[in-house]
C-alpha cells in the first residue's frame, strides 16, 4: 500500500503531531492525498519549547489546521513515579487527550507517525498505540525512517534531517521521581550546550548531576568548550560528568 492508497481510504484523519522528522511527512502526505486534516500537538512538561515552535513553523508552511492541546502528564501517577512502563501510561494519557479532541472535531481516524524502522517491542508506547487503535500509515506502508527523510528532503521540509529527539522525561532514570522542576532544569540545560553549537546529545540526571552523552566527533567541540559548559551547567547541577560510552548520535 502507498500513501496515496491510505488517504484514499481515510480520506479524512486527525494527526498526532510532534513537529519530527516522521510525523512532519505524514502531515505533509496528507495535505496532499486527503480530504480532510488536522494535527493535534500535546503541550506537556516533557516537550521543550523549540519542538513547538518547530510544529508551528511547518503546520504553516504546509498550510495545514494545527490545534495545541495542554496535557498535564505529571497528574498521573503511573507517570509522575516514573516506572519502567511510563512510556504506556504517558501515551495512553497523552493519545486519549487527542482521540477527545479529534472525535469533538468529527474526525474517527487518528493517526501517528511510527515508521516502519520502529521496533514495536523496544517501545512500551506502542501497546497504548493499539489499544486505541491509532494507525501508523508510514508503519503500514513500509516506509523505514532513512526513505522518509529522503522523501522530506525531497518534499522540501526543513524536518528531512532533524535529529531524533526523546521527551525529556528519558533524561531521569526509572524509578526517580519526575518533577517540573527536574524536566525543566534538563530543557535549559540542553538549551545551552545546543547554542554552543553541540547536536544530537542528551542531559542525564544522575543523582544532581549532569551526565553528559556527547557523540564521539563532537569531543574536540567539547575540550575546546569545556569552561563555557561547566560554568552554565554548575549553576544547576553539582557535578558535570561525561559518559565515555557514547559513540555516536542517538
């Protein structure tokens, strides 16, 4: 099946919509294939601002009906206690509140942009996914997420190469309490390092600490800023700790 065929089919859908590489393509297939679309973008503690603000930029410029919905996952305390299965819980909270919207917008078809590079059993998300029935049209046409950069390129999106970016909430290990206060400190953090021109790198918590996942050609980057890095994250963390094992972009 193509996508064509799938907008064919589901003429009209509503869209889970993060502002990443994967959902940006669908969204702009479905511009282009079906009746009817909107995207729906879920404003929560565990998305940063820039991710908006990526989700706006190309909802305009594809001319497509977006809807910000504010979800406030830290009320769920399968969430909030951060346990192994948080992933579910969150999706779950986090695609109801869509399929709510969606279904007071007369839509009966709501979307994701799992692709078929997706591992469903590396992705606890993925259960909630089924058990509200969210279809995956780049999943269910086999698209991997190298075919749907290439066709971003293509299509002329400036998402076609955007890094793969994990809500904040992965930077605090299982089982650690997920707080405001903890989720907000990791986005201005990664903030900071981003402005000093490093990509493709994460923040981790570790006790209060920050443990620093840089991809290997980004270590000259790193020795050449390493003042500038401790005197911005000192002013949050105790400590600045590298992890040595990270090899490449995540």
């Amino acid at each position: 099946m193509t996508l064509e065929e799938f907008f064919r089919e589901n003429p009209e859908c509503a869209l889970a919509f993060s502002g990443g590489t994967d959902s940006a393509f669908l969204l702009y297939a479905a511009k282009k294939y079906a009746r009817r679309v909107r995207a729906y973008y879920v404003s929560s503690a565990f998305q940063p601002r820039f991710e908006l603000d990526d989700a706006r930029r190309l909802a305009s410029e594809l001319c497509a009906e977006m809807s910000v919905l504010k979800v406030d996952v830290l009320a769920t305390e399968e969430v909030r206690t951060n346990p192994p299965d948080r992933c579910y819980h969150c999706k779950r909270a986090i695609f109801s509140a869509i399929s709510a919207a969606a279904r007071a917008d007369g839509f009966t078809v709501l979307l994701d942009g799992t692709n078929a590079s997706d591992n469903a059993g590396d992705r606890p998300g993925m259960r909630a996914l089924r058990e509200l029935a969210v279809r995956s049209p780049l999943r269910e046409c086999g698209l991997t997420k190298p075919e749907v950069r290439r066709l971003s390129r293509k299509a002329g999106l400036f998402t076609w190469d955007k890094p793969a970016y994990a809500c904040l909430a992965t930077r605090v290990p299982s089982g650690e309490e997920l707080t405001t206060e903890k989720l907000q400190r990791t986005e201005a953090a990664e903030s900071e390092l981003h402005a000093l021109g490093f990509r493709g790198f994460r923040v981790r918590t570790l006790g209060g600490c920050a443990r620093l996942q840089i991809p290997e050609t980004q270590l000259p980057l790193l020795l050449e800023k390493r003042t500038d890095i401790l005197e911005k994250l000192k002013r949050r963390y105790g400590a600045v700790l590298l992890d040595l094992e990270v090899r490449s972009e995540q």
